[in-house]
C-alpha cells in the first residue's frame, strides 16, 4: 500500500538520505495533530440512557450545541470543516456538543424518544458538563429541542440561535426526500439533502461510514427521529403543557420567555 500522505512524506529517497527534504509540510501535520486531538468523551446519566458529550473552548459563555438529524462526536472531529466550526465558536464560548439519545456515542435505544426526553437528557448534559445557564444552538432536528428546552427552563438559556430549523417540521417534498434517502441508508446519500454542495463520489464513501455509525436504519427512520411528531414542539412554545404562565391561545411565548432566534433558515 502507498500509505497515507504523512508515512509517504517520511519516507526517505534513498539509502542514507536523513529525510529532512521530506519533512511533512506544516498544514497537513496540524491537520493530523488536531484531528488526534479528539477531546475526552463523557457521558451524562439521564432518564434511562447514558449520554455522550464533549467539552472544549475556554470561552467566557457556555453554548450547547443541539445537532441535527444524526451525529457522532469522534467521526465529526474528523472533519477539517467541522473542527473549523467549532473552534470558531471556542473563541467566545465553552463550548458542549452531545450525541442525541439513539445516535453516535450515546446509548441506544428502543423506543422512541419523546420531546420532554429529548428536553431532559438536553439539562442532564448541561448538569454534568458543570453549566447552569447557555446559550443553546440548535440545528435542523435540533432545532425543536432547543425550542423546547428553552420554553421549559428559561433562566437556563442566554439565547437561542437556530438554524435550518422549524418547530413546525419539515414540509412533505423534503419528508419524501428524506424517507428515500433512508430506504438506501448508509450509501452517503444524506450528504444530497444536507450539504448538496459536498455530495460529490469523494465525499460519499466518508459520509456512508458516518450513516452507519451515527444511527441504524431503524433509528433513522422520520418516526424514530420525531420528524412526524411537531406537535410536542409546538406545545411547548405555546403553553399547552400545563404552564399556567403562558397563553395557550397565543402562537409564540410571553415575552420574559422569549430569546433571539438568529441565522434561521427553513430546510
């Protein structure tokens, strides 16, 4: 085998030569370095399951981030675009990412997940993570959690930034996308509906592995995800979960309830 671009760039030319003019270029050893660099994984007891999380960044505010669809802590960290996302975001913030119930790293599970389960294991990675109030940003699917975790413990959010979200879910064209690209999951195809701009045949084959590991057909199915099931979402914003503090009649939350919503973009 050829090896990987850093043992071929170790390699000598010939017998007796030190190696130095093969000396690995910079990037691709910071590339290396970092990406070895995963931080430690820890697990946040909640309702029945044990979730997975991370902690990086020294910044002043904590920031919580929801993921979307499907996850996986280790495999993401291996993404020089994802790792550039995060560390932009560890310049302002502590930053804590968690795999979702059913996804990644965290316990799997076999029944599906409800919105106030989805809202508990949410508080128990910020209990664990040593957080008591964040800014929690929340990303397609994750989005309605973070709506939900917000209108159920307000003092613990700073803000709210959601992005390719809706409380309402996904409209029907992109649901039939959606269950097609599951009837062939593992294929990488998720790519197509995520970030269409990557999905070209380099980047399937690592977005088929990260499809695998990240959920199993069973769990990727729109039910299992909550994607049919907005409702939930959708009471907590508007107060029918027996809070008497909020007008169930009215379609947003009262104003000392309400945080920003920033960078949203309907998918």
């Amino acid at each position: 085998m050829a090896g990987t671009p850093v043992d071929r760039a170790r390699k000598p030319s010939a017998a007796g030569d030190t190696g130095a003019s093969w000396r690995v270029p910079s990037a691709v050893m910071d590339h290396v370095c970092v990406a070895r660099r995963v931080p430690p994984t820890r697990y946040a007891q909640s309702a029945g399951a044990k979730i997975a999380f991370q902690v990086s960044g020294e910044g002043p505010c904590d920031l919580v981030f929801v993921p979307g669809l499907v996850s996986h802590l280790d495999l993401q960290w291996q993404q020089p675009s994802y790792r550039r996302f995060v560390t932009a975001l560890e310049h302002a913030c502590r930053v804590i990412r968690f795999d979702k119930r059913g996804t990644g790293l965290s316990d799997p599970t076999d029944a599906l997940p409800g919105m106030d389960e989805r809202v508990a294991d949410l508080a128990a990675v910020m209990d664990a993570a040593g957080s008591q109030a964040a800014v929690v940003f929340g990303v397609s699917d994750g989005g309605r959690g973070a709506i939900a975790f917000a209108a159920a413990h307000p003092a613990r959010v700073l803000g709210l930034i959601l992005y390719g979200t809706s409380y309402r879910g996904p409209r029907p064209g992109l649901l039939r996308r959606y269950r097609s690209i599951v009837g062939r999951w593992g294929e990488g195809r998720l790519l197509e509906l995520v970030a269409p701009s990557l999905a070209g045949p380099g980047n399937r084959d690592f977005a088929g592995a990260f499809e695998r590991a990240a959920a199993s057909p069973r769990l990727a199915r729109p039910g299992a995800l909550g994607l049919l099931r907005p409702r939930e979402c959708r009471d907590a914003m508007t107060g029918r979960n027996n809070d008497p503090s909020i007008d169930g009649n009215k379609r947003s939350m009262p104003e000392h309830r309400r945080c920003a919503a920033v960078s949203t973009h309907n998918r």
